[in-house]
C-alpha cells in the first residue's frame, strides 16, 4: 500500500471516529449535582483504581443549601470532579492506578460525576459515569452502591 494511500485512509478513520464521538456525545446529557465540599474532599481522597472497573462512591448531596451529614453549605459540582491518571517514574505504558481530583486540569477522560439516575437492577439512586477513551468511544456507567457498575442502555 502507497504512502498516500495510507494516509487518506487514515483520514477517513479520523473523520468516522469524530462523527462517532460527536453522536455519543449527544446520547445522553446531564445536569450537574452539587455535593458537599467537605465530606467529599474526604471519600475522593480514598478512592484510588481504575475506571469503570472500580465503582466511585456516591457523595453526600447538598439539600437546602445543606449537608444532611455535617451541616456544611459549602459545594462542590460534580462537573467540577475529574479522572486523574498516575504513572510511576519509569512508566512509559498504561496508567498504575488513577485518582479522582477536584478542579482537575483536563477533563479529556471524561467526567466521573457525570449526574445520577436510578439503577436499572435495583431502583436506588446512583452515579453516572464518564470516560472518554483515546478512541474518541465515550463510555458511560452507573457506579451502584448495591449492584456495581451497570452499563448503561442505550
């Protein structure tokens, strides 16, 4: 196969993909849930694993301005909260692990409070997840408390 060849076959794969991730984009929206500040600056800081494999935990909402939990009104959106991945000194592959971080630089792995919705094994509210894959494919999971993660359905 030509050089040339390659190359315009190359383009046409770039150009399906981003018309792929633009109608995974439109799939789904969500608006964002404010959070308690306090209370999830302290379960954020104890999750460490991988996406979509590991579940992140439900963070504590704040209703009427409140938090039910420790009475705080300080927030925090879950649009705000993003994927962090951790390479060791002399990875040059895969991340070791990933963080979730508040305020993170880059949301191009997607968001891990993307918004909640109900399970769709047990009914209980849970979290939505985010993750944009260097395909340009755009995942998204329910992140259930009592089932796990949950694709979800589209």
């Amino acid at each position: 196969m030509t050089r040339k060849k390659r190359l315009e076959e190359n383009e046409n794969l770039f150009d399906d993909k981003n018309q792929n991730n633009e109608s995974a984009k439109s799939i789904i929206e969500y608006d964002s849930i404010t959070y308690c500040l306090p209370c999830s600056k302290v379960i954020l800081e104890t999750w460490k694993g991988w996406p979509h494999r590991k579940a992140v935990p439900m963070l504590p909402n704040l209703d009427g301005n409140e938090c039910e939990k420790c009475g705080s009104s300080q927030s925090l959106s879950g649009h705000k909260i993003t994927w962090l991945n951790c390479h060791h000194e002399f990875n040059t592959g895969l991340p070791d692990y990933w963080l979730l971080e508040i305020e993170g630089k880059a949301i191009k792995w997607g968001r891990p409070y993307l918004g909640q919705e109900e399970c769709p094994r047990c009914g209980t509210i849970a979290v939505v997840s985010e993750m944009n894959y260097p395909s340009t494919r755009r995942e998204l999971k329910i992140n259930c408390a009592k089932c796990g993660l949950v694709n979800i359905r589209k």
